[in-house]
C-alpha cells in the first residue's frame, strides 16, 4: 500500500492509502481508502503541537522535510541518526517531452516513469523511484524555536574550524548554531548546536505564496547552502512553484550556480521561470524578516597566538548569519576560542597572527568549507 496526502477545504491534511495497477500504462492507483487525519496545516494558540520529525540528505534536495504522520515517526530506527529509509511518495507530475504521463516522488525528489522504472515495478510489484533506498539523516522532535518570542536570536551554520592546535579539524557535517538572548546584548540563554531545527513565525507575516506554511524546517545542507551564498553575493530568492505554491529549495551544484528554470520538490513540475538567474532558498523570507540589522562591522581587534605557546586553540572565519534579530551589525572577521590556565578567550579579531604570519579570513573559509563532510 502506499500513502498520499489530500488537504481539505478545512486546512487539515487527509491520509488515502491507495494500491498500484501495473497491468496498465501508465500503471493506476486502485483501491484508494481513507486512512486518517494528519495534522491541521495551521494550529490555533491553544493547539497542542504534533510530533513532528526532520529528514534531509547531504547534498540532495528533498521535498518532504517535515514528517509529521505518528506512523512514519514511529519507524525512525531511533530518536535521530543518519540510516532511515522512507517510503516513496508518488505524486502525478504532469508529462514528459514525449507526451507520456511522468511521476514525481516528494521523498527522494526523482521522477519516475522511465522504461527501467516500469520494469522494475513489474518484477516486484511495487511503485518505487530509483532512490527509494537512499538512507537519510533524520531527528524526531527537533528542538523549536519562536523567532517572535525572543529579544535577540542569531542563527548561523556550524562549520568545522579552519586551524586548531592540534592541527587540522576532523571533518564532520555541518550544523546549526544558535544564540538566544531575553535583553538586547545581554546574557546568552543559549549557546549550541544542534542537528537541524523548526524556526516557528506568525502566519499573519505571510512569508510564502502558499498560506498553509507557518514553520521553516531549518537543515544542515540547506543552512550551508544559504550561508555560502550570502558570503559569495549570489542572487537569492525563494521562487514559489507556479503550480502548487511551494517555495523552492536549491542545494549541491543547484545552490553554487544560479539558474533561472526550477524544479518544484513538492510537484515535480520544471516550468517555472525567473526573470534572473538565482538560487531559491525558503529561509531568504525568513533571513529577511528577521534581519534587523542586516549589515556588517569589520573589527579592528588583534590577537597573536604564538603568544599563548601551549593554549588549545580553535579559530574560524566568521560567516554570515541566517537569522540576526539583534539591533546592531554583525562582526566580521576572524573568530578565535583559546584557552590557557584560566584564561579564555572567545570573540572576533580582525587580525589574528598565527606562526609568525597574519591569517586570512577568505583561506580560513575554504579550509572550514573543505573540512565540511557535505
């Protein structure tokens, strides 16, 4: 059996079960049945929240990022990790070139309806698209935050440091850094990382061309995208699908070259165009909403750390940040960590000097960018 999601005149998302005919051409959904209620597509103040859950794949983009069905969250293997294997999700995505009827599937983003996907349906009975056994990262009930509720919030991608004393950072995947604060510069009440996160707004903002949306599901791979973009001054929008209104999202190759044709995640269909070559990200609404001071302050501080012989050390160029609520600009430059018998060092210099020789900044980005596992 396989699963797909109706949304009703209501708002509220219903679960049909439905079975595939393979003896017609295209193959047929038969058996459709009413399964369940998923979720409401916009909850009231007094809403309990769902259980909702995350899932992405490093350097693919996928369509169904936010998992919500008590079903599917129940099959993670655990409460995050790096090895699930979700079902297809098979939606009509309008026609190929030849005039044949061709399919999308939102969970792994692959058409399907090629000879070789016929096939393969008839030797096994089932629907699936070439990627169905694609494991992807994932975390059940990832922390959430109110981009409304707090009196500053910085949200950056954690990258791994470019120079550390003990040589080079192991690479590792990127994450997603996070400062909250309840008074303007005040005290952090938090300070952390965390694999992925659902940043919370008010619909009334309408940030997306389809209403339904009022949540961002915040990824590693997508952060990293939007950060490097932002460094490289490339042209970001949020292209909405001209068929079914969701925004689009680029990453990999898609994200490091603009491009004016986008393929929706959610639909399948590729016939929606811009006027300029850009790469579509859904946090640009977010990024510019909750932006206050969207500028930057090159620091003029100097640190020599051949002056601290025996520290432990990490250093970073500082990136760009994805959400900056804070009433004044973001510090550019080169971010140090040090640490030697009591003393602790933790801020951004404009100069730092390491083995006799100034560092620089642009360097230290490509070495955090290499170190990154994406």
């Amino acid at each position: 059996m396989e699963v797909e999601r109706m949304v009703t005149g209501s708002g509220k998302i219903e679960l049909w079960g439905y079975d595939w005919d393979l003896g017609l051409i295209p193959p047929a959904k038969i058996n459709r049945r009413f399964l369940a209620i998923e979720q409401p597509m916009m909850p009231g103040p007094d809403h309990v929240e769902a259980r909702e859950a995350i899932c992405w794949s490093y350097g693919r983009t996928l369509g169904n990022i936010g998992v919500f069905n008590e079903a599917v969250i129940g099959s993670f293997p655990a409460q995050s990790g790096d090895d699930a294997i979700l079902e297809c999700e098979i939606v009509a995505a309008g026609l190929w070139q030849n005039g044949n009827e061709r399919w999308w599937c939102r969970t792994h983003q692959q058409h399907w309806g090629v000879k070789a996907d016929r096939a393969a349906a008839e030797q096994d009975g089932f629907v699936r698209c070439a990627s169905h056994s694609q494991r992807m990262s994932y975390i059940v009930d990832p922390h959430r935050i109110s981009l409304e509720q707090f009196e500053e919030v910085g949200i950056w991608c954690s990258l791994p440091a470019a120079i550390t004393s003990s040589g080079t950072s192991r690479p590792r995947h990127p994450r997603i850094h996070v400062h909250l604060r309840n008074e303007p510069d005040g005290e952090k009440i938090v300070d952390q990382d965390f694999e992925a996160l659902t940043l919370l707004y008010s619909p009334e903002r309408d940030l997306f061309a389809n209403q339904a949306i009022d949540r961002v599901h915040l990824t590693p791979p997508a952060a990293m995208a939007f950060v490097l973009a932002l460094e490289a001054g490339t042209e970001i929008g949020c292209v909405s699908c001209n068929h079914c209104g969701y925004p689009h999202l680029d990453l990999g190759e898609f994200a490091r070259k603009p491009h004016r044709k986008h393929l929706c995640g959610n639909c399948g269909r590729d016939h929606t165009w811009t006027q300029n070559a850009m790469m579509s990200s859904p946090l640009k609404p977010i990024h510019d909403q909750f932006s206050a001071a969207w500028e930057y302050a090159d620091v003029d501080r100097r640190i020599v750390i051949d002056d601290y012989p025996g520290a432990a050390f990490a250093v970073w160029a500082s990136t760009p940040a994805i959400v900056w609520t804070a009433r004044r600009p973001q510090e550019r430059g080169i971010h140090v960590h040090l640490n030697l018998d009591g003393l602790s060092i933790d801020d951004t210099f404009g100069v730092v000097v390491y083995q006799g020789k100034e560092l620089e900044r642009r360097d230290l980005l490509a070495r955090m960018v290499h170190n990154t596992l994406a």
